[in-house]
C-alpha cells in the first residue's frame, strides 16, 4: 500500500484540477483565500480562511472536548437513537422542511469534478446564475424565470436528450446516460437541485439521490427544479449493506457525501464507505465534506450529550460525529480509494456586531477508484 501511494496520481488517471485564481493573484479554491494577516482587521469580515490554531487554542478545545465527554449516554437509550436514526431525520425535516441548510452553492467551485469534463467550462459560466438564483436557462432571454419553471419543461433545457428513465432488462433508471452522479444522504435538495440546474443544457448526465428520511426525499421530489427524466430520488439507507440500489456496481462516476457520514454511528462507517466505493467506475471519484474535529459545534455540546468519544446526541435526536484527517484518510484508503484531496478547512467566523470569534473545522476530501493498470499506462503515454 506505501508503494501505491508513493506512485505520482497522473499514474492512476488521476485528473488534477488546476488552481482558478483571482484577479489579484490569490487561489479562490480550495477552500477560499480570505486571510486574517492583521489581527486588528479581524470584524471587517464574517469569515477567514485557513486559519491556524495556536497550541494554546489546541488545547483549550481539547480541553473543551475531553469535558464534555465526560458523561456517556446509557447504553440502552443509544440502541434507541441508533434503531430510530432516520425518524429522527423524519422529524427534522417535517419541523424545517427545506428552510435548515442553503443551497450547496459552492460546489461547483470546489468539485468542479461533479460534472463531466467537458461539461465543467458550461458549469463556470453558469455558475454566477446560479449563485444569483436563476437558472442556467436565463443564458435564453425568452425565458422567463419564475418559481414555477420547470426545467423538464424548459425548451431550453430540453434541447439536449435527456437520459430516459426506463427499466428492462440489462437496464436501469438512468442506464442510456454516460455520467452518473449520486449523492447520498440528499436532505432537501441543497446539492441536488443546484446540480440539476447546473446540468439542464448537458446530455447524458443522470442524477440519483437517496437519504433514508422519506420527509426529505418528498421534499426533493416536489422542488419546482427537480425533474424525474434526469434524477431518481429514492428512499434508502446508506448504512444498510443487504438495501440494493436500482443501479449495479461500478456505475457511477461521482458520489457526493456532504455532512452525513458523520450523522452514523462510527461502527458503521467503514462498511458504508466499502459499499459506496464498489458502486464507482473505475477512475470515479467520492467528494466529501463533513464536521472536522474540535469545531464548534463540538465545543459547545453540553455534558451528557455525548454518545462516545467525538460522538454526540443533539437536542433534536440527530447524532453528529467530528472526523480528523487521518481518519477520513484511513476510512477511504481502506476501501480501496487513492486520496485525491484532504484538507481541514479552519475558518474563524466573526460575529461582527456582538465582536465574537467562532472557530469552524471542516473536512474536505476527494479519492479516486483507481483506474485499471493498463488504462491508467495509456492515459499516461498520451498526456
Ligand atoms: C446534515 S444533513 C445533510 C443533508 C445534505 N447532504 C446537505 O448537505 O444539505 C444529513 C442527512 O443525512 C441523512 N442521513 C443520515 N443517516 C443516513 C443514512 N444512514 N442513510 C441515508 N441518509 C442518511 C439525513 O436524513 C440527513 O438528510
């Protein structure tokens, strides 16, 4: 394994994204370009990138963690908050519907990856749309953009031949496309809907999604932007190695796993993450980004919330765990997967007007099924 590590990626077909920069120089991606370089400055934003912890604020988290720690929920009750994980979620969603997280924006900057190749330049130019809330249908004047548009539909979007959902056979929902993205543990569409009106004009993309809270796949489905031609969206539970996918393995070229590994128990995470790595191509890629250790969030759990170490119960009945690197790392490697990309992302997010500093710890990461020897030496001769 330390000798396949130690082999450059161009030799596993690994694509290397170049940096995008900004005007001034400065890599907009990964993880942003903001720096706190004079401390004086630090309430002229609402958040800093690439922060470094000192030792001191190492240890006052560690601290922080090892105190909250000290109390464990009883064993039985967390059999309950395991058996009962996606009622849980159920709740959630009927409580906040699609109004919890925001659109997942960013991720066309960060994972430029989720679309085909070729599609990627389309995706930047659309990109702006996007974050302005329109969709990339508004490159056609004639269309006029209001909540109701639909982009199965849309003339627009409509021009290019959507993969069709049909199932005979050697066939599949989304089986005539030739890129297919899944994310898992969906939610109510922050990702899924923005990939699909990213993707509108692009052919033969397919998208599915799952999350095993019914509440959150309805939501999915009744979004005005979601369309059945190019996205199923079923219930199903990531952790439950015997629940089949309506698609076969080495299918798919891209698994999204934004924040949810952490929502399952740390037992099951490896047999998760073995499972999504067989349903990869080879030469398809996992992006994932979750809750980094010592985050706030993690911080600011009270005593007896805490399920195991790093692991805790919030008030709702949800469960979040905190990942380092190294784990998320050791998690992917294990399952056969080349590292890619996997970087802690430190933010300090400022509260500006009651002049708070709030330190934020994500993990972001990208890893690669290795493409088979003799396609990987090809790729390599031609470059
Ligand atoms: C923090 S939310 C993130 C939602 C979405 N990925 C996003 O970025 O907005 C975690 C999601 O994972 C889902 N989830 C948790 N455990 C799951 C499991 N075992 N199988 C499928 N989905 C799961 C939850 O229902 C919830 O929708």
């Amino acid at each position: 394994m330390r000798l396949l590590k130690r082999l450059p990626a161009s030799f596993w077909g690994i694509i290397r994204f170049s940096q995008r920069f900004q005007s001034n120089g400065r890599p907009t991606a990964p993880l942003g370009s903001r720096i706190l370089l004079d401390p004086d400055k630090v309430f002229d934003h609402n958040m800093w990138d690439h922060m470094q912890w000192s030792q001191e604020e190492e240890e006052r988290a560690k601290d922080k963690a090892r105190e909250n720690s000290l109390v464990r929920i009883q064993p039985e009750l967390q059999d309950k908050y395991e058996s009962e994980a996606s009622q849980y979620w159920n709740e959630f969603y009927k409580t906040h519907r699609n109004n919890f997280f925001k659109d997942r924006n960013w991720l066309f900057l960060e994972f430029p990856e989720i679309l085909p190749e070729e599609a990627r330049v389309h995706c930047m130019e659309v990109d702006t749309r996007i974050r302005e809330d329109n969709c990339c249908c508004e490159n056609n004047p004639a269309i006029k953009m209001s909540s109701a548009h639909n982009v199965g539909s849309c003339s627009d979007c409509s021009a290019a031949t959507p993969p069709s959902v049909k199932q005979s056979g050697d066939e599949f929902p989304g089986s005539d496309a030739t890129y297919r993205i899944l994310e898992v543990g969906c939610g109510a569409g922050n990702s899924v809907i923005p990939i699909l009106r990213a993707t509108c004009n692009i052919p033969r993309v397919f998208l599915y999604c799952c999350d095993f809270a019914s509440e959150a796949v309805e939501l999915v489905k009744s979004h005005p932007f979601f369309d059945p031609s190019r996205c199923l969206a079923f219930v199903h539970d990531v952790s439950d190695d015997a629940s089949p996918y309506p698609f076969p393995d080495q299918s798919l070229d891209i698994i999204l796993i934004i924040f949810v590994l952490a929502s399952l128990h740390p037992d099951r995470i490896q047999g998760t993450v073995n499972r999504l790595a067989r349903l990869l191509k080879p030469g398809g890629m996992i992006l994932f980004r979750d809750y980094g250790r010592y985050d706030l969030s993690q911080l600011r759990f009270k005593k007896g919330a805490c399920l195991s170490e790093n692991f805790y119960l919030r008030k709702n009945g949800t469960r979040v765990y905190f990942f380092t690197k190294d784990e998320i790392h050791n998690l992917f490697s294990s399952a056969g997967l080349i590292e890619v990309q996997n970087e802690m992302d430190q933010r300090l997010q400022v509260n500006r007007k009651k002049k708070m500093k709030m330190y934020r710890v994500w993990i972001q990461s990208k890893f690669q099924k290795p493409l088979p020897m003799s396609q990987s030496k090809q790729e390599s001769c031609s470059m």
